[in-house]
C-alpha cells in the first residue's frame, strides 16, 4: 500500500541510516591512470600506487590491472579513483548481480550500495574478513583469523547464492524533478535503474522504479516479517508524535513490535542471527541472572530478549536507548521478563549516572554484570568505555557494525584491563563492503 508521511526531523540515535553530508563532486577530468590492484581497503575501495602516491579505487578486485580516472586530488597523502576498464581480471570477477552498478557503465550512473557486486560471493567474504583481521591488530592489538559467516539460509528463504533478494528496507531518493532512484556511488546524485535485486521479491515488485514524485524527498520501501510491504513516500515536514505507524517483526517465535521508521536489522536472517550469536558467546559461567545486566543501545529490545530466552525468566536486564519511542516498544517486548525494564538515555548519560549514583551493593551487582552494547556505526567510544571499564561488569557482548570502530574500542577496552575472548563474524550485507561481528571481552581479575 502507498501513503504519505511526514518524516521527524530527529537524528537516529542509532547513528544508522541518518542522511550524511553530501561528498564532495567528483573530478571529471582528472588523470586516467593504470594501476595493479594490491589489496582491499575499508570502505569498499582497493589499495593501488600511483608514483609513489597510494590511490583508493573502487570496482576492483586485488590482483587486476585496471584503467581508473583518478576522481579526488585534494588529499596530499591519497588520490581517489574509480575503475573505467579492466584490463587483467581476477579469476574472482563475475559480472555484477545489479547490472545498473556495472563496471560497464560510466561512473557518474553507476548505482551505489552494491560495491561489492561484482566479486564472487566467497571471495567477498574472505575480503571482508581480510579489513576485520587486519584493524584488530593495528588498533585493538589483537592477532586471530577471522572467518565471514554466511547467514544461515533456513533464516531468510529468498536470499539467492549470488546474495540477492535480502533487504527489507530500501530507501529511493527523489530528484527535483520528481524521479526515483538511488545515489550514484559515493554521491547524492539520483540515478534511474530497472531494478533493485538486492532486496526481498516483494519490494522488487512494489519499488516504483518509474514513477514521479514531484515534491517529495525519498520513497522508504519496508517489507516487514509479518504483515504487508509498504511503500511510504518521504515529505520534509516532521510527522507529529503520535501518529506513526508501526509494524511487527518476528524472530524465532518472539514478536517485536516497532515504529515503521525505527531501526531494525536489514537482512531478513540478521535480527535471529545475531540474537543466536549473543546468546551463544556469552560465558554462562560468568552470567548471573540477578546481577545488573545491561542492553546499551537495545533498540527495542531484540538483544535483551536473547539474553533473557537462554537465561529464563529470573534474569535482570536494563535496556538502554535515547530514542523514547523505541523505549516505549521495549518495554512492551520484554513484558515476559518481570526483571526487565527499558529506560530511556543517552549511553554516556547512563552511564556516568551509574559511576556517579551507585552505592557499595549496587556496584558490587554491576561488577557481576553482563553487557551486551550494539552501538552505532561510529561504535561505543572512549567516554562510554572509559565508563565501562570503571563499572567493570564482568563480560562485555559487543555487536558492532563497523571493523574499525570495533577494533578501536577492543583496544581501549583492552588498555583498561578488559581480555578480548572470542569473536564470531557475519556476512549480513552481501554485495557491499559491510560487515557485522560479535565480540566478547571479560574483565581481568
């Protein structure tokens, strides 16, 4: 069904899906150079040399010689380019599963959010693996292997071998004219495409890839677990509070309700895989289910639940979120739990209320405490972790978004006396550069 809605002019505090400052325009004539790819970067970009000068290109694979036109000058250190011609390609190039971001078109109309579509799905994986291994050692210190994980296909029926057919949310910019489409890759510049395989069958049949919206600023696709897909077009007023919709998410046999417009996990398998990934690399010899548990950045308490379905019903647990709307959910989605309770906060802010206000019994219940925090693509951060680390609850769940972030904040927390244990990773974007990974942290005595 199609409606119209206001979207709230409020920052996700999430830090996911929150509009970015437009890229700078890319240089068209800049130097067409050939460059032997090295290795991948972060961010979905490769590492060649240029005399002397390190090139980030896109659209390629390690290993090819490319032709690129080098698109970003202002950086002493760095130049950007993007891919115009392969010359010698790896045996891992496959023709793009988005034909629409295809190396075969110029880059100015190349779709963006599909970086990695081009590359074989195994190959991708291990890419990806690759930037995760490499910034925990150079930023949390830290030197393991580490394995991408396909999700569990009994989880997301539809989700093809090539890593198609997962989304359940797309977003459609608006151009001023009133077309449809979604950013060239790497700026806000509006391209038409004839389809949009990386998300669910049925918003590749609801996305109206040749409609007009004059006056409107997106077209938001949303194909929930349960009940009908919608599409919703985007306006620039704010919508007033009480008047947002809401859908239902199912995980396992659990129902979570949510604002349509709220964060939940894109791929149709993430929200079960990572709550089994939570449950599965806490230490149950360190749980104590009446201690002051805690869900920092628990949404609307996909997490909190998890950790109360493997520990049973006398489990205490706080969920932490500064979206009160999301709060409000969560406290309906825990009812089952009587120890439960959703409070609305900034992280840092309940935190340091915590170091601040607690008495001797309070910080004794703290310090045999589990955490579970997913915090956004900017991850935890060193005030919310210098925090931490004075509470000192026992074991730290870290569910992160973003290599980088991760592995600074593994090595803060390592710096502060934290023993990083285990760390499991997910291939929950398929065709992009993004990861997800689970990481647990237990304090030394």
């Amino acid at each position: 069904m199609a409606e119209s809605r206001r979207r709230p002019r409020r920052p996700d505090p999430r830090g996911r899906g929150s509009r970015r400052p437009a890229p700078a325009p890319p240089e068209t004539d800049g130097p067409v150079v050939e460059l032997d790819v090295e290795r991948v970067a972060h961010g979905g970009v490769f590492v060649a040399h240029h005399e002397g000068r390190v090139v980030f290109v896109a659209d390629a694979i390690p290993g090819e010689r490319v032709v690129a036109r080098v698109t970003d000058r202002r950086h002493d250190r760095f130049w950007r380019a993007e891919t115009l011609e392969v010359l010698t390609a790896s045996a891992d190039r496959r023709e793009h599963v988005w034909a629409e971001a295809s190396v075969e078109r110029p880059p100015a109309a190349r779709a963006g959010g599909a970086e990695f579509g081009h590359i074989r799905t195994e190959r991708q994986r291990a890419l990806k693996g690759e930037v995760l291994q490499d910034a925990l050692e150079r930023m949390g210190g830290v030197e393991r292997d580490v394995e991408v994980r396909a999700v569990d296909p009994s989880l997301a029926p539809g989700v093809t071998p090539e890593g198609t057919g997962w989304r359940t949310r797309i977003r459609l910019q608006v151009d001023d004219d009133g077309s449809v489409g979604p950013y060239a890759a790497r700026t806000h510049t509006v391209v038409p495409v004839a389809s949009v395989p990386l998300a669910v069958a049925s918003l590749q049949e609801l996305a109206p890839l040749h409609g007009r919206f004059p006056g409107a600023r997106a077209v938001d696709l949303v194909a929930p677990s349960s009940g009908d897909p919608a599409l919703v077009v985007v306006d620039h007023e704010r919508m007033p509070r009480g008047s947002r919709p809401t859908i239902q998410e199912r995980v396992g046999d659990r129902t979570f309700r949510l604002d349509r417009d709220g964060f939940w996990q894109v791929h149709r398998g993430a929200a079960a895989t990572l709550s089994a990934a939570v449950q599965a690399l806490i230490n149950p010899d360190l749980f104590d289910p009446r201690a002051a548990n805690l869900d920092l950045y628990g949404g609307v308490g996909l997490l909190a639940a998890a950790v109360g379905d493997r520990f049973g019903e006398t489990v205490r647990i706080t969920t932490v979120e500064a979206e009160a709307g999301a709060t409000e959910h969560a406290g309906a989605n825990l009812a089952d739990w009587v120890g439960a309770r959703a409070v609305t906060a900034r992280v840092d802010r309940f935190l340091d209320d915590l170091a601040e206000g607690s008495s001797a019994g309070e910080r004794s219940r703290l310090r045999d405490a589990t955490v579970v925090l997913d915090p956004p693509r900017s991850g935890a951060g060193r005030a919310v972790v210098d925090r931490l680390a004075e509470l000192r609850p026992r074991q730290l769940v870290y569910v992160a978004c973003d290599p980088v972030a991760l592995a600074r904040d593994v090595g803060l927390l390592r710096e502060r006396g934290y023993r990083f244990d285990d760390l499991v990773a997910f291939d929950l974007f398929p065709n992009t550069h993004h990861v997800e990974a689970v990481a647990r942290l237990t304090a030394i005595v």
